[in-house]
C-alpha cells in the first residue's frame, strides 16, 4: 500500500496557506518579502544536491520561491537508467515533493529530474545510504541571542539587527542501523514568541546551515533583521530544528533580548504554535504522511 494524493491533500487541508512576511519595508531587505520575479524559480532541494548517504525512504523535495510550477513534473531515477522510479507526485505549498512506492536501493545513485520556471528541466543527483532515516531529531535549540542597532537609513532608522547562535542537531539513529540525514538536509525555523504585534508565534527566518568547519564543529550563528515596529520592545525567540520528513524537535529553549536596552535573557510564556506559520504545518503533513506510509509497509 502506498500513501495517495487524496490523503495529502486532506492533510494539507488543514493547514492555511504560507504567509508572507508582514512588515513591509522600503527597500528588498529583511522583511520586504520575496522579490515577485522570483515566482517559480528553484529555491532548493532535499536531499541537497550531491548528498551521500541519503535514508533510504526520503522524499525528493524540490521547493520554489513563492510557487510552485502549474504542472509539476519530477522523476526519480537510478544513474544510467531510463524507468523513473514509481511513486507519486504531489504539490505542497511551494513544493513539488516525489515520495517513492518502496524504500530506495541501499548504496546507489540516483537522478531526480524536474521543471523550472521557464518550462526546462532540472537535475540533482544523491547517493543513499545504507537505512532508513534516523527515528528522531535531537536539538538543544538556541545558545544565545544578541541585539546590534541596523545601520540606519531613511528608510528603516530603528531596525535591528538579531544574532542567534546554536549547535547542530544530532540525529538518533534506530538502534540497530543509522543513516542520518546530511547536516545541510536539517532545515531551522526561528519563531518570535513575544514581542510587538506577536500574538501566536511567528515565523522570522528559515534556513538550512552553512557547513564550514571541520567535522567537530557543530556551532552556528545566523543573523537577521526585525523592522524597527517590531524591534520597539522585548522580544522572545525560539528555533526547531526540521528533517525532510517533516519531523520537528522539542526543545524549549526561549530566549529574549531587548533592542531597545540592549541584551538580556529570560525565559518565555510563549510556545509557537503552526497558526501563523503554514509551511511549518506542510512541513508536519509530510510527517504524517510519511508515517502511513510506514504503517502501511508494517501491515504488508
């Protein structure tokens, strides 16, 4: 048995469409949104491209700024081979995402295959592993955060500048086998929990890392910009580390920094929740998928 469009479909009914970022600014900066030409222009992939050791029961996830293309294509095939792999294709928010009928050949190379924005195709070629994909994501969450004054302009004079710092997520393998994800295939997501306009969580940023330190460097720092509305008090923020199967972690390390004082740190009543940030949901949809999709294989 293998999961069906209908049943994505009735998943991501039940999350909102994606927001788009809320405080316009004058200028493209932090949160003037995504530039309109960009509609339908590749974004990224997961697995990243030229990823090793990818679990065997991945979905092929390509996303595109704002939307995806009318009439998504993909096809997943073995190197040197002309079948696509069966499956089924399915647009979910602004991804297109292939999930394969059975689990991937062990140690093989694979070619997926889809449309960009002017009607050609794209590529990108991984090599799996030996298992499935690891049980659980494990992240500590943030470290610290820190407040710098933007460099003003006329356009914004009080934005301010956000620094967030954390380690990497590890990923739990399933006690007999562990194919973890690639570093750069974990996606992290920072909420404003409380802070000016901040009723439910908000999504600020939404990244996937930068992996350029040696293999026991596990640390990361991203920084971003707050409009000066939304830097007029406290502020709270929270990170959730994301894996391709749309599996979130729990930590519930909050902390606060105050633009307007400068640095400080406190705990935070606040807990985000998916009301305000639909791709977070899409992302938990295809977590539910993927987990029927095991049940299914466990009743065969």
């Amino acid at each position: 048995m293998k999961t069906t469009l209908p049943a994505l479909a009735f998943a991501l009914s039940l999350v909102s469409s994606a927001t788009v970022a809320s405080a316009q600014r004058c200028d493209a900066g932090a949160d003037g949104g995504v530039d309109p030409t960009l509609a339908g222009v590749l974004r990224d992939t997961l697995p990243a491209d030229q990823g090793l050791s990818v679990p065997l029961d991945t979905p092929v996830r390509v996303r595109y700024f704002v939307r995806a293309p009318s009439n998504p294509t993909m096809c997943l095939r073995v190197r040197g081979q002309s079948d696509c792999v069966p499956g089924s294709t399915a647009v979910v928010g602004d991804e297109v995402v292939f999930s394969p009928a059975a689990t991937l050949t062990p140690l093989t190379d694979y070619v997926a295959s889809f449309a960009d924005a002017a009607g050609g195709t794209n590529r990108i070629n991984f090599r799996t592993g030996r298992a499935r994909a690891p049980t659980t994501v494990s992240f500590a969450g943030l470290r610290s955060v820190d407040v710098d004054r933007a460099v003003r302009d006329a356009c914004d004079p009080d934005a301010a500048d956000i620094t967030i710092r954390f380690d990497l997520a590890a990923q739990q393998g399933d006690g007999f086998s562990t194919s973890p994800w690639a570093d750069v295939d974990i996606e992290y997501v920072v909420y404003s929990t409380r802070g000016p306009g901040v009723g439910n969580a908000r999504e600020r940023e939404r990244f996937r890392p930068q992996v350029t330190g040696g293999a026991n460097d596990r640390s990361q720092q991203r920084t971003f910009r707050l409009s000066g509305a939304d830097a007029a008090g406290p502020v709270c923020f929270i990170v959730r580390a994301i894996d391709p199967l749309g599996r979130v972690d729990t930590n519930t390390q909050e902390k606060c920094v105050n633009p307007a004082e400068g640095n400080y740190f406190e705990g935070c009543a606040a807990r985000p929740r998916p009301s305000n940030g639909a791709s977070l949901g899409a992302l938990v949809a295809l977590g539910l998928v993927a987990l029927s999709r095991r049940r299914a294989r466990t009743r065969g």
